[in-house]
C-alpha cells in the first residue's frame, strides 16, 4: 500500500496535520465533515489524503449530516472519521447517542476553542470535557481521549479506532486549538510498527442474527456489517438481542443500557491510559489532561527544584475515569490540584475520586491561553 | 400488468416475527410498502443487494418490517446517512423511506443537498399532509386551512410541493400520485429503482387517524375521495391557470433525466487526483 506521506520516519507538522495521517494509518477510509475552526486542517488534510487511498472525503451540508454519514459508512464497512469544534460538536450530539445505541464504531474529533457558543473560534479551551462525556441526552457510555503533544494526538487517533472498533463503540478525541495549530516531531511508523484492531464480525449465521446480542461474553457483539447478506435491522429504539424495537418493556431497555456500560466499564484497566510524573514520593498532586499536561510537567520540575515534592498525574483518558485511582492518589498525599482551561470539568471528577482522602482544589483559566507552568507552581506552594 | 398475490409478496419480503405492524387500520403506508415491494421483485432484485434507510415518523418504521438491511435512524437524517453508506459501499442499493415531516421539516437540508449531490438513492416519500407518529401536528406540507392540533384553527402557512422541491434542486426521476393509483405508482417505483442519482416517488397516503379525523375525513375511503378531488394529472394541469391550481395536487411524473450519479462523480474525482499527483496515468 502506498501512502500520500512518508512513513517510517519523524515530519515535523502541526496536531491536525497528525491526526489525518494517523487516522488513515489506521484503516480510516471514511471522512464526512463541516468546515469549522480549529478542525478545518484535519478536513483539509483528508480532502487531499482520502482519493489517494481508495477512501472517501466528503463536504457535508452541516455536522448533523457528517456524523450521520460517518454512522452510515461504519454500518457499510468503513472505519470512519469527523472532526469539528465546540458549535459543531453540539450539533453531532443526537447522532453521537445514536452510535452509542446501535454501537457503532466511529470516531469524533472535537478540536476544542474557548465557548459557549461561537466563542473564541482561533483560542484553545477544554471546556467541552464534560460535554463529551455526558452530552447526548439519556443513559449512556462512550470513550473520551485527550492528548497533550501532536505526538500523542497521532498515538491517540491509532487508539482512538482500535478502541472503538474493540468495544463497537464511538470515541471521542478531544484536542484544543493550541494542538491543532503547533506543529512539533512526530514520527510517523510504518503500518507494521502499529497495531491495528478491527471490528469483529460474525463467525456464523447464528452470530449474525444477534447484531445485539453476546455471543462471547465480554458485551461486544459482531457486528454484521450491510450487504454480506445477514439482513440486519439497526435502530436506534430500545431492541432486543435480533434489533427487533422493545420500547415498553423495562428489562429490554435494562438490559441493552446495562451491557453498553458493562463492555467498557468491565474492560477500564484495557481503556484508561495515564502518565505519572514523581508521584512515588508526592506530597502535592497535580492532575490534568491534554495541552495544560505541557505546563503542569514544568511546574512539576520547577517545584522538585525547589524541594516541594509535586507530582503529576496525566490522563490520557478522560472517560471513562478510574475514580478508584484518584482515590488511591488522595489517600497518599495532601492536596491535589486540578489545573483546567475551563471554570472547572475535570475539577469535578477528581473531587469525586478524591472522596475526600485529600483536598482538591482547582486552577481555572479561560480566554484561551493556557496557564503557565509559574501560575500551577505558585498554586502548589499556596 | 400481471400482479403477484399479495401473500406471495408478503411471505417473501416481510419479517414476519415483527408483525403485526404499528400502522393504523386505512393507513396508507402499507399500500406504499406494498408497490415498493412489488417493483423490487419485478425488478429481480436481491434482497441482500438492497438497504432500506429511514429517518423517524410512521413511515420511517417500514424498515423494520421487511427483511433487508436496515438503519432507522434519527428524525430527518435518514439521507445523510444513507450518503455515507453508499459511499462506503456503492454496491448497496438504497431506498429511503421517509415521511413529509421527515423530509421536508427537520430533513429538509439533508433533503436539497443529497439532491444537489445526486445522491444514489430511492425516496418513497409518504406524504400524510401531517405528522402521524406524533399525533396529527401540521407539517409543512399541510394544505392552507386544514388543521392540526398545532393549527387547531387552520393552517395559516403555504405548504412546500416536495415533488416540486425535488425537481429544482436537480433529482433525476421524480413522481408523485396517490396511493390509490397503484398502477402508476408501481411503475414509478421501478423506473426510480433503474435510475442513477437521486429518485423520488411521492405518495399522498391517507393517515385517517391523526390527520383525517381532525380534517372530517375519518376513514381511508373519504381521504382517497378527497384526493380524487384535489389532485390533478400534469397534462390537464399545464392548461389550467394558476388561480384554478389554487389548493390543488399536481401528480404525475415531473422529472426524468440521467445526470451523473454522486458515486461515478466521486470516482472519477478519485482516478482525477491521482493523475493530478502522478499516481497514475
Ligand atoms: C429531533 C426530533 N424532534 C422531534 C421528534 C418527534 N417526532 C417523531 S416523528 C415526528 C414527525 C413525523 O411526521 P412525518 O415525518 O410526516 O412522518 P409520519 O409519522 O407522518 O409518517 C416527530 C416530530 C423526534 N423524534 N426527533
Ligand atoms: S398515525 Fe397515520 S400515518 Fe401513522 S400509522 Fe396511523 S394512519 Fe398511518
């Protein structure tokens, strides 16, 4: 297979340039978007990669139509992609709890900008974490990924699709506007350095006929992808195992909900990825996710200097979230600090871990720059 | 024609463990499904070859009943998605079965701009006047003075002509009658199943229950009479005024052209960018 950019060696580009190739490294062959700042790039990037490969990159009339599409394409066999920012990734909400229903493994980039609403289009926020997790209406469960270098934005998206097509679900990847414009060393493998997961199918007729059903025990049914003749019906009402619509009865919806939550929270240790940085030791915590990880390391190093002993917790993955960790965590130091761009998302998660084991306080910022690693150090020392 | 037994029809194509349906006895949906159904099989289609696509809205519930592929997806979307799958798989053959509301309401941009694209795809578009699945709410494609429970005093809006809409936004076949001219319909049905690019087939179908009744039309019979009244074939309505057109119903067959599909443009945008990269010759 050839590919529309060198591999086997480091480029130097910026986050969204990473993501697009990362994304069809990973089989992604499927592109559908909306033009929006600071996403645009990953569309561009596609635009130009996607004919290249035998894939599909198309201008929808809006991010409802492209998340729908991108559904579409993943029922016809495609992995698939869209990328938008924070008005965007409003509209793709109803449709993003409709690939939860009938999980669908898509993935969802949301380079995140200051908002509400247009906000600050050119300006880096996380203010879209909870947003991600929680944003579509109803009982539900999703993966959210965040990284903080475009090194980790390409890594990322490789995970991003094995996730989703493991656990037949989306993912969500959450970038900023500062990842999406800065450009840094990436190294860019060639396919035989990645891991690439597909999707299970079904290995018979029978497995076939239980598109929502679980066949192996671990909550992820095959998935029966269109036109291979198994005849499946997928809608986004309450089913059964068949796809057969049970809206009125309670232990169908039980049921369905229960095993969507249990084939991601059953398999947390395989989803959850993190960083620590000197926590061994700590007296004072920091945790944090994507672009603000970049000061809060050198806080971290500014205080160790110091003598304070800080350390930093990084996830990778915002949900689902290992409250049991950040409980661990609290029990063995006085403080935890939650440096966010946001009034406080994140904030909330940690302080529900914590279980109050250990204070936790925030460090909000918004306006769309990100804290220096001074304004995290000179919260630690209070 | 020679017509199949509608059992025969029946047992071939429907789910049977799905039934009975949810439509309502007079509905005319059933009768819409029935020529679909009816024109795959003249066709000699393959039920593995065909995926049914719908939006939400009573119409939208066809899907489930008949045994294909299916995706019955979120309420006027159904086009949308129905863009990626066949992008994804142009081998799959699509029919999007959709109501008024669907499609012209909270669908209608998904509606112009799969049209503009010359999405390959067949609308069965059920058009009811109303929102049936919600209880008999006006739509826009309501005539002005009926009623809804939303226009409880009469429709005050002018109504949308989908068929029209379709046929100035660039689709390749479009047609509309009632479910009672089922000769015409079928036949429709398969020309829309033949064409590349976009196809629509409209179908007034009477929803007695939501729609009739609030409209002193509480049975099938009185609705088909009523469209008997209303509705006017496109040769006798190219002579009338537009006064005389007032509140009418054009049927008939609007369009049939053969523009290029969305799929052959997008493969030969493919093969144009990898001779502009000098991939290939
Ligand atoms: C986003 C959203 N808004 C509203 C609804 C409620 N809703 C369900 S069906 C429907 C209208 C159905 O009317 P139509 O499309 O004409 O189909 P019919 O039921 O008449 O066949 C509405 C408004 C919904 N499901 N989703
Ligand atoms: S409400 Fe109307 S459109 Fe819906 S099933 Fe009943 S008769 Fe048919």
């Amino acid at each position: 297979m050839r590919y529309p950019f060198p591999v086997g060696k480091a480029d130097f580009i910026p986050g969204d340039e990473a993501i697009a190739r990362a994304a069809i490294l990973a089989g992604c062959r499927f592109y559908a978007g909306y033009p929006i700042t600071p996403a645009s790039e990953i569309f561009e990037a596609m635009a130009l990669y996607m004919p290249l490969v035998d894939g599909v990159s198309i201008q929808m009339e809006d991010e409802l139509g492209s998340i729908a599409a991108i559904i579409g394409a993943s029922w016809a066999g495609a992995k698939a992609m869209t990328a938008t920012s924070g008005p965007g990734f409003s509209l793709m909400q109803e449709n993003l709890g409709y690939a939860v229903m009938t999980e669908t493994p898509i993935v969802v980039v949301n380079m995140m900008r200051g908002g509400p609403s247009t906000g600050q289009p050119t300006f880096p926020s996380q203010g879209d974490i909870m947003q991600a997790i929680w944003g579509t209406h109803g009982d539900h469960m999703l993966i959210v990924l965040s990284p903080s270098t475009v090194q980790e934005a390409f890594d990322l998206t490789i995970r991003a699709f094995n996730l989703a097509e493991k656990y037949r679900t989306p993912v969500v990847l959450l970038g900023d506007a500062e990842l999406a414009h800065m450009r840094e060393r990436v190294y860019i493998p060639t396919p035989d350095e990645i891991e690439v997961i597909n999707r299970k199918l079904p290995a018979n007729e029978e497995e076939a006929r239980l598109p929502f059903g679980d066949p192996h025990g671990d909550g992820v049914p095959p998935m029966p992808i269109f036109g291979k003749g198994y005849r499946t019906y997928v809608t986004g009402l309450t089913h059964d195992e068949n796809g057969h619509p049970r809206t009125v009865e309670p232990e169908v919806q039980e049921r369905l909900i229960g095993r969507i939550y249990r084939k991601i929270l059953d398999h947390k240790d395989d989803i959850i990825s993190y960083e620590k940085f000197g926590l061994d030791d700590a007296d004072v915590a920091i945790v944090s996710t994507g672009i603000v990880s970049r000061s809060a390391i050198r806080a971290v190093k500014m205080l160790r200097e110091r003598g304070v002993k800080a350390g930093l917790l990084k996830l990778h993955t915002v949900w689902p979230f290992d409250f049991d960790m950040i409980e661990e965590l609290a029990e063995g130091v006085k403080k935890i600090l939650v440096p966010e761009m946001n009034m406080g998302q994140l904030y909330h998660l940690v302080k529900e871990g914590a279980n109050g084991k250990a204070e936790v306080e925030l460090i909000p910022k918004v306006g769309g720059e990100v804290h220096t690693p001074m304004e995290i150090a000179e919260k630690v020392v209070g | 024609m020679y017509l199949k037994d509608a059992y025969d029809v029946r047992d071939k194509y429907l789910r049977k463990e799905m039934l009975p349906t949810i439509f309502c006895p007079g509905c005319g949906i059933g009768s819409a499904l029935q020529f679909t159904l009816r024109a795959i099989d003249d066709l000699g289609y393959s039920q593995d070859e065909i995926v049914w696509v719908s939006g939400i809205g009573c119409s939208s519930r066809v899907p489930g009943y008949v045994n294909f592929d299916g995706l019955h997806t979120t309420h006027g979307r159904a086009l949308a998605f129905a863009t990626g799958i066949k992008l994804a798989n142009p081998d799959l053959k699509i029919i999007a079965f959709m109501g008024d509301g669907d499609t012209s309401a909270i669908g209608g941009n998904h509606f112009i701009h799969a049209i503009r694209r010359n999405l390959d795809v067949t609308v069965i578009l059920i058009n009811n006047f109303t929102y049936g699945m919600t209880g008999g709410q006006v739509a826009p494609t309501t005539l002005k003075g009926l009623k809804g429970t939303t226009a409880p005093y009469g429709q005050f809006e002018n109504p949308f002509d989908i068929a029209g809409l379709a046929v100035s936004a660039g689709a390749n076949y479009v047609a509309r009658w009632s479910v009672f001219n089922y000769l015409q319909g079928i036949n429709s049905i398969k020309k829309a199943l033949q064409k590349e690019g976009f196809s629509l087939v409209e179908f007034l179908s009477p929803c007695p229950v939501s729609f009739g009744r609030r409209n002193r039309m509480k049975t099938a019979p009185e609705l088909l009479r009523w469209y008997q009244k209303i509705t006017v074939p496109l040769n006798k309505a190219k002579k009338m005024s537009p006064e005389e057109l007032e509140g009418k119903v054009v049927i008939g067959e609007f369009a049939d052209r053969d523009r290029p599909g969305l799929v052959r443009s997008y493969m030969e945008y493919r093969e144009r960018a990898k001779k502009m990269m000098g991939w290939e010759e």
